[in-house]
C-alpha cells in the first residue's frame, strides 16, 4: 500500500490540470498573458506569489517595459507545488515557486515531457532547515522520533517536509518505509487527520505546523533544524517561456526582489497583507517571516542551497518518484543576475540575521527586541495583557518559535527555550543540574 501510495502520487504530478492558458497560447500581437502559479498559504514563497500580488510590483514592472505590448497577469493559487508543475508541463503556466523537492520534481518532469524548465531565483530560505516541522496532537504520549515506531505519520509524499521526515527518522534508527505507516495526504487533510486521532503526527512545511502549534491544535515533536541541511523555496520558469520573454521573467525577478526588500523593511506590515490575503493568522506568518523569522528571504541562488538540492535527489529516488536529476543544468541564475546587477554580489555574500526574541504587542506595528529569552519572560510577566505575540529562537537551533509553546529548560540563573521536547531533553542530558520547567514557571522566574 506503501508503494502504491508513493506511484498515485508521482502519476498525479503527470496529469495536466484545465486552467487558463500561459504564454504560449495567449496574446493577439498586442496583448500577452503571463501565468504565474503560486501557494498562497505556502508562504516562504510569497515574495514570488501572495505578497508580490498583493504589491502590484509583478503589473507595475511589466508597465514600465515599454515595448508598445499590453501584459495581463493570471495568478493561479495551489496547495502545493505538484499541480504548478502539472500546468507548467503543459505548457499552461510560465512562472511558478515551490519548495525544494517539488523543485527537483519539477526538473525531473519538465526533463521527461520535453518542456524543460529552469531554477531560477530563490525565496525563503533556512540553512539549518527549521522550515519543517514533525508536530503532534498537544495530549500525545510522543516524546521523540523513536516513539513513532508503529505508529501512522501524515505528510506530502515528495515534498519537503516529507524529506525531512524520511532523514530525521533514519537518524533516529527507524526506517522510513517499515517501522512507521506512511499516509501520503495534503496539508489541510493531514491536520483534519491529526485531530481525529487517525494520524499519530504530522510532518509538514510552512505555514501548517506554527499555525496548528498557535491554535493549540498541536505540538512540536521534531524541529527539522535539527538535520542542519538547507531547505528552501523558489521561483521556476518554463525554458521556452525563459527564451521568448527574457524581459518579462526579468521583471518578474525585479519585482521580487522590491517584494523582498518591502518584506525586510516592513515585516509587521508584510505579514498583515499576507495573512489579510490568505486569512492566516498574522502573528503565524510572523513566526517564518518576521524580522528574525525562520525563514530569510533573498532571491540570490545561494551555493549552499545548490548543494543541498544535489542531496536531495536521493531521497526522491529511494521513493521512486524519480531517477537522475542533473541539478547544474536544472539551475540558471543568469536572469537574476542580470535583473539585480551589481547588488547580486552582495546579496549572494550577506549572512542570513541571528535569530533575536521579539514581543509584538497589540495595536503596534513594530515588535520590540530583546538581549535573551530570559529579557523578553520578563517583559511578558509585566504586561501579558498587551503582549499579541511572543516569540524566541531554539536555544541549540535557533529556530523562531512562539515563546508559550515552547519548551523551557531552567539551568542555574538561565532560562533556555526549544522548539521540542527531544531537542530540550538532549540540553538538560548534556548539562548537569539543568531541568525542564512550564512556561508559568518560566515567567515566575523571569518576574
């Protein structure tokens, strides 16, 4: 069943969806359409999709071309990547962005169905890989990876978040295909399976596991920072598409980038258009992209992430989702490089910011920094009734998290937050006299 599962889900990235149609079929001489697929509630990737849209930077770069053409943009919005590459295959969609593994998949068909597409800009990012994470429901007995021995596990069969449960198990001693009982569902369905009790745990990306942690409707297991390998979003374009409008996939890239720029320098603001947009709570979008979120935006095709797409080409194939995929022919920075000029360079060479604790209070549109976790408890005891959100980096990850659903270990005068209880219990082995303490003693303590 097993296996069967993972073919339904490979043949179901060969199915072209109806939608309406890319470049290739649109314009009169005078008019072009442009289709971008994006994920709205997939939002390491909303410089490329939910806030680039929300900004009319996309329309606005295309208006300033001026070639004498008029440019209609079509927004198409999916769950995941697998339909973006259905449509771009058939030649239906010209621009799309998705996680890593959707990536490579997206590589792989276009390669097999003769529409080659292109890597070519990358959204958000985490070079440790915090962006996914293996939650649990808040009552379960489960305390680590180990105990999933047996147990049934909802995630996206060839998306990120499933990499990472395939590597995090296999660390743990498991096997991935027999020790646990794999249901390969989307998103929504995993957290509906989570909460009926007929899923022990879900592994799944952004925005799915802060958003069911904030609503109390689960808990983190494993902080997929733990594996210390990249994951990241990006942008894809149809070959042909690329050769035909090199000027218009430049001003794609363009837009990003001032989508990007405007997500740096407004993040509260950035993260009310797109929970406004996708009716995610805005305090969740905050987790991943606020100022010290998880993930760090830039469209700058990292080598470090390059690398790791090299090293996820395994995972794909031990699933037989697919074979080879030459990731250097796969990857083209060239248009970014010409759309961002000389600021390339520096962008390719800034470190992504470490990790600070933040406090957004209510009716305020800027959050406020604090030296340690321990700083920012004390801030919360003094005004938890104006307090919106708290959040603090994983003491040994640094992964961003909502600072009263993580756990919190008391180590002399120190008070040290985790994403996870196996991360907290792996600190408190290693260092003698240090115990796990609630929040409210966390606090207590602070005040």
């Amino acid at each position: 069943m097993k296996r069967t599962a993972v073919a339904v889900a490979a043949l179901a990235l060969l199915v072209p969806l109806s939608a309406c149609g890319g470049d290739a079929g649109a314009g009169d001489g005078s008019t072009v359409t442009v289709t971008v697929g994006y994920q709205s509630k997939t939002i390491n990737t909303v410089t490329a999709g939910t806030l680039l849209r929300s900004l009319g930077y996309f329309e606005k770069q295309l208006n300033g071309l001026g070639d004498g053409v008029t440019y209609k943009v079509v927004w198409q919005d999916y769950a995941t990547g697998a339909p973006i590459t259905a449509q771009m295959t058939a030649g239906k969609i010209d621009i799309g962005s998705m996680g890593d593994f959707p990536l490579l998949l997206n590589a792989a068909r276009g390669r097999q169905l003769d529409r080659p597409t292109r890597l070519v800009s990358v959204t958000g990012y985490n070079l440790r890989g915090g962006l996914n994470t293996v939650v649990t429901a808040p009552d379960s007995p489960l305390r680590s990876l180990t105990d999933l021995k047996g147990r049934k596990v909802s995630t996206s069969v060839g998306s990120a978040a499933d990499g990472t449960l395939v590597r995090a198990l296999q660390r743990a001693g498991l096997d991935p295909d027999e020790d646990i009982e794999k249901l390969n569902q989307q998103p929504a369905v995993g957290a509906s399976a989570l909460a009926a009790g007929s899923a022990d745990a879900l592994s799944q990306f952004v925005a799915w596991p802060g958003l069911l942690v904030h609503q109390g409707k689960a808990k983190a297991l494993y902080d997929g920072a733990r594996l210390n390998l990249p994951t990241f979003h990006g942008v894809t374009v149809r070959e042909d598409f690329a050769e035909r409008r090199p000027a218009v996939l430049e001003a794609f890239l363009k837009a990003q980038t001032q989508a990007t720029d405007y997500l740096d320098d407004h993040p509260v603001a950035a993260a009310e258009k797109v929970a406004k947009a996708t009716g995610l709570p805005a305090e969740v979008v905050y987790l991943y992209n606020g100022a010290h979120g998880i993930a760090t935006f830039d469209p700058a095709v990292r080598p470090e992430l390059v690398a790791a797409l090299k090293k996820d080409v395994a995972v794909l194939k031990s699933a037989k989702l697919t074979g080879d995929v030459d990731v250097d022919a796969f990857v083209d920075d060239r248009h970014v490089r010409k759309a961002l000029g000389t600021d390339y360079a520096r962008r390719l060479a800034a470190a992504p910011p470490p990790a600070r604790s933040e406090v957004w209070p209510e009716g305020e549109q800027a959050t406020r920094t604090f030296a340690t976790p321990a700083d920012l408890l004390t801030h919360v005891a003094r005004h938890q009734d104006t307090v919106r959100a708290a959040y603090v980096p994983d003491a040994t990850t640094g992964t961003f998290w909502f600072a009263d659903r993580a756990v919190w270990v008391a180590d002399g005068t120190k008070l040290l937050p985790f994403v996870a209880p196996d991360t907290a219990r792996a600190y408190t082995d290693a260092h003698s006299g240090a115990r796990l303490v609630t929040y409210a003693e966390a606090l207590e303590r602070a005040a």
